[in-house]
C-alpha cells in the first residue's frame, strides 16, 4: 500500500504555490474512484498533481474526507474503492470537497449483482502441524477460552442490581488473590426479561443471548440471579437452552431467598464456593484454530475503510487459514455493499441467507418511519463518511478475503469455522453482545473518532485508524493502524494485528481489561414489543 505513504515534509498548513504530488497528500484507492481522501488538511488553491493534470482544491478539505479528482454530473455515481457510494445531489467540478452537501442516497437505485459464489475461493489452510498456539482455557466440551470468568447473570432488570452487588463485593477484594486461575467476577444485568409476551420470538432471542453469554468458553462457572415473578423466567431459560447440562445451574430468587439484601449475602456466598472449582483451570498451549473472533467497528472515519479495517481483514485471514472461525455483525452497515460478501458464500443457499436478511432490516426499519440507509452517525459524518454505502464498503474491509461460509441470526452459537456473518445490528454494545454470546472469545474493535469499548467476558482489542487518534487516547488503544499512512504495509499492520491477538488471547490485558472497562456493555437485542 505504497500508496497511502506520506512525506516526510511538514503537513501543508497553508495553500502551496506549485503543484504537490496527490499521492503524498492524498490517497487514490482505486484507479476507478471519482475522489481521494485526504492525508492532510488542504487549503483552498493548492494545486494537486495527478497523472500529468494539475487539480485546484476549491475549498478546505479536512483530513480523512473526499475531494473530486473528476467531474461528476448531478445524477450520477460517485465511486470509492472502484464502488459506488452515492450520487451527486448536484454537479460536482474537480477539486471540490465531496461530502453530505453534495452526494446522497436512494433506497432502490442501487443495482447490485449478487452473484452467489462467483468470487468463492477455497482457503489454504496451514497444517496443523505448522499453526500458531496461544494459552488457553479447554473447557469439556472442547470449546477453548481466553478468560476464566464466573458469571453472574440477571434474568430480569428487578435482579440487576443484586448481580452488580454481588460483583461490586469481589472488586479489589484481597479474596481473589487466592484464585489466581480466576480472571474475575464478570455481572451481566439486564433491562430486559419482562414486559414482552410469554413465548414470543423476542424472548426466546433474549434466553438464547442470556445462555450463550454465560455457557461460554469464557465463563468458568455462573450463577443466575432472578426477582421471581418476571416472564423470562429461570427455569424456562434453563431448559431452552440445556444449561448446566445433567446439573442444575444455581438460581438465586429475591422472592424467595428473603429479599434483596439477603440474596446478595446468598450471591456472594455462592461465589465463594464456585471460586476453587473455577480455580482449577489452567492455560494450556492451544491452536489458533480454536480463536473465534468478533469483528466490530465503531466511531469509524474516513481512514477507517483505508487503515484499520483492511488491516483486520487481513488478521482476519490468517485467522481462517490457522482454521479458526472470525464473525463479522452489524448487518445494517453491511447495506450497499453486501454483494462483495454473497459474491464470496460458500454455497447459494449462504448468499441468500444474507441477502433475505437485507430484506428484513429494509421492512424493520420502514416499520418506523425509518431507512436502512439512515447512517452514517453525526460522528462518522464529521471523520469524512458521507453515507451508508461507502461505511459499509469500508466496514466489510474487517471480514477479509475468505469464503462466507454461514449466516446465523443474533446470538446463535457458531458451528461454522471460517467467515461467519452474524444478523446485528450497527450498535456496537449490542452487536458484540450477540457475537460473544454466539461464542466469540475476544474482540477486535476499530475506531477512527475515539472509542472506550470493553466487553466482558471476551477481551477487546481497539485499532486506531490513524496517529493523531492514537496520541490523543494512547490510554485505550492497543494498536495504532495510523502507521500504515506513513508507510507500513498491509501485510505488516495485519501480521502485528494478529500477534497482538495471540498475545492478549494468552492472557495479556488489552487496554480496556486494564481499565477496568467492560461491565456496562452487555446489552442483549429487543426487538419485540415492551408491554
């Protein structure tokens, strides 16, 4: 990506008298796109070189958005990554900025060609004998994980206050130094559990992300804390989804159990008798077949689909070759570009599951009053993305190369190792809810505006998209892809992205672990009626 280097000359702070080479101030990504995105701050009348023509910049264009390198008539497509991302609201001339106020969107006017498996290409794994290792958790039924949390799960929003009780107990508390093996007591409390229709398609999505979070391979051992009367109730959850297997998981019941204070003394009692037998777990050297990874993207920017995503689609591929699984979500940011995924399924049928999914979140969204298309965020707006299609043909950079080879909906557990795409929505807590409760055991999350994500209990490894973000919240990010804007290559951002995974999947901190950061964030999907 020699391309995206920069000069070691000072940025341009003021408008140059000769023309500047485009490659060093701006990035062409495709030699079929209409813009290039700026490196730089560029000021009105500074004069960009390009294929023997001089572009006169029109107006300041701040870093990371789009300037016309050709004249696009009002109508017609505006292309980036040789896609196309919009049509201008207006003629645009050469050297113009190219953003909301002159480029928009049309449900239905973009033509896609689905061509289920015309892109497919089966992957070359590494021998087994030849894979890399990380020290894990084997759990019993061969799932590995990279934490060893035990779990204290609210059926219903009257118990999530006893459950962050319980786990406010342990914080800093001398006890746990004697359970070395016990990487800490991780609370998942709820708004959810009641106020929605006894058996309905809403609830069971809520006890399959409640049972996946807490019988996962990141979880050691759980106790389930309810209020009593509440419809998701404990048993029904129980028996869904078979947990706890021939032994009855142990429920804790404020009705019951005495009140509210007495069944947070009865939580912390339980912990205490689970925290040996949690303790007993060991890190082994596993495979990295056996990492399944979570691909989120949040607070993107106009680098976003340039440095960071590209670079963890890259990891993302030496993931699937190693045999592991990487799960990609948000199926409302995969909109308008979800023909470069169904052109990669493995079979017809997975191209079809994900465009039928296309189709449900258009018909959701009209039911209120709303589009699919209505994105990107104020935030993304002001880092340089314009609209829905060119975030998602960005966003899609994370999923790599490799085949598609399942589409499952919300929450349900991965049995497919490769590239899976999972049905989420854009919200990042509540997309990585669904991803980790699928079995995801760690997270690798990019951010172009800033972003101070945890998710407990799979850790969150945060790629900045550029350098001035990294500098200014160094605090939270592990790794900076802003590098590759100086000069580093794909292969080796993504290479350091994936022995960065190896490492914290053993057990080093990421940054938000380190912070403390990752309670807050479980958020399962509601998508039915609060009653």
């Amino acid at each position: 990506m020699s391309s995206l280097s920069t000069p070691s000359t000072p940025l341009l702070s003021r408008a140059q008298r000769g023309a500047v080479n485009l490659n060093d101030v701006a990035a062409l990504l495709n030699p079929r796109d209409d813009v290039v995105i700026a490196k730089v701050a560029l000021l009105p009348r500074t004069k960009l070189l390009h294929q023997g023509e001089e572009i006169a910049i029109v107006q300041m264009i701040p870093p990371g958005h789009k300037v016309a390198i050709r004249a696009v008539g009002q109508g017609q497509p505006v292309r980036r990554y040789g896609q196309i991302i919009g049509f201008a609201s207006q003629d645009i001339a050469l050297g113009q900025h190219v953003h909301s106020h002159n480029i928009e969107v049309h449900q239905g006017e973009l033509k896609l060609d689905y061509a289920f498996g015309a892109d497919h290409q089966a992957v070359e794994l590494v021998p087994e004998a030849d894979r890399k290792t990380f020290m894990g958790y084997r759990r019993a039924d061969g799932r590995v994980g990279t934490r060893n949390y035990i779990g204290l799960l609210a059926t219903v929003n009257c118990s999530s206050s006893a459950v962050a009780r319980v786990a406010a107990y342990f914080h800093d508390n001398p006890i746990m130094d004697q359970y070395p093996n016990v990487t800490g007591i991780a609370p998942f409390p709820t708004k959810g559990g009641c106020g929605a229709h006894y058996g309905s398609s809403y609830l069971g999505q809520l006890q399959r992300t409640m049972a996946g979070i807490v019988d996962h391979p990141n979880v050691g051992a759980y106790v389930i804390l309810s209020l009593g009367c509440e419809t998701n109730q404990p048993d029904d959850l129980i028996e869904s989804a078979n947990l706890g297997g021939d032994h009855q998981p142990m429920v804790l019941t404020i009705q019951q159990d005495g009140g509210f204070l007495k069944t947070v003394e009865a939580g912390i009692e339980a912990v205490k008798r689970l925290l040996p037998e949690a303790n007993k777990a060991v890190r082994e050297p596993v495979p990295a077949s056996e990492l399944m990874l979570a691909l989120q993207c949040g607070g993107s920017d106009g680098w976003s689909g340039v440095t960071a995503n590209p670079a963890l689609g890259y990891a993302a591929d030496l993931i699937v070759k190693q045999g592991g699984t990487v799960v990609l979500g948000e199926t409302s940011e995969v909109y308008g570009g979800e023909h470069l995924l169904t052109r990669r399924a493995e079979t017809s049928e997975v191209g079809q599951k994900l465009v039928d999914k296309i189709h449900w979140w258009e018909d959701y969204t009209a039911m209120f009053g709303a589009s699919i298309d209505n994105n990107p965020s104020p935030g993304n707006k002001l880092g340089g993305l314009t609209t829905i299609y060119e975030k998602s043909l960005g966003a899609i950079a994370k999923a790599g190369t490799t085949p598609m080879t399942d589409v499952v909906d919300y929450a349900e557990r991965v049995k497919t190792r490769g590239f899976v795409h999972m049905d989420t929505p854009g919200y990042d807590p509540v997309s990585v809810t669904g991803q980790v409760a699928g079995g995801c055991n760690i997270v690798a999350f990019t951010t172009g505006r800033g972003s101070a994500f945890g998710f407990k209990p799979a850790p969150s490894v945060k790629l900045a998209t550029n350098s001035d973000l990294y500098a200014r919240q160094e605090p939270d990010m592990d790794i900076n892809c802003g590098k590759m804007l100086d000069g580093y290559s794909l292969e080796q951002m993504g290479e350091e992205i994936f022995d960065r995974l190896l490492a914290v999947a053993s057990g080093e901190p990421s940054k938000s672990e380190a912070a403390g950061v990752g309670e807050e964030e479980f958020n399962p999907w509601i998508i039915g009626a609060t009653l």
